[in-house]
C-alpha cells in the first residue's frame, strides 16, 4: 500500500510536508498502471483519472483549493496554499455503465 503525491508544484510538495502527510512516491504526472489496491493517491487530477484510480481500488483524495480566479494559472506557495484553504477531500469516482 503505496500513498502517492501526484503533482508539478513545488508549493504543493512543500505543503504537504509541512502537513506532516506521509507519502511514498512523488511524480509529476499518474501512470495509472502503477496504481494498485490500497494506494492512497493525492492530487487534483482529471475525473477520467481518479475514476480509474478508484477503479483500481485504491483511495482518491482530492489536494481541494478555494482559489480566486486571479491566482489561477501560477505557481503558489504554501502560504498562499494555506491562505486558499487547502485541504484533503476523500472522493469516490465512479463511470456511468454507458457514456453517451
């Protein structure tokens, strides 16, 4: 049972850190085959993405920001990070038995 951190942001990393969260593997991008049953994956990833990881049967918890339209698109720090109030949100993803 791995507990993984999916992100690109340094801020985030130092966040995490300072949180106290433990965490296995770093990477910057999910490659869904290494997921395996009981994986904690954290990030903010694409729905089609965590709908797999939960379909692999590992948890899926969600890096959640309050983030103002003017702070999007640059990189944050861990203030800024807690000043957004980041937080931790366990999400169950789940695909329609047919898609349109």
């Amino acid at each position: 049972m791995t507990a993984w951190f999916i992100t690109r942001h340094p801020g985030a990393r130092e966040w995490a850190r300072e949180q106290g969260l433990h965490i296995d593997r770093y990477a910057s991008h999910l490659d869904p085959v290494l997921i395996e049953a009981g994986d904690t994956i954290i990030g903010s990833l694409p729905v089609h993405l965590a709908a797999t990881v939960c379909e692999r049967g590992a948890r899926y918890l969600n890096l959640s920001l309050d983030l103002p339209e003017h702070a999007r698109g640059r990189e944050l720090s861990t203030g800024e990070l807690r000043a957004f109030n980041a937080r931790l949100e366990a999400f169950s993803v789940t695909r329609p038995a047919r898609t349109p």
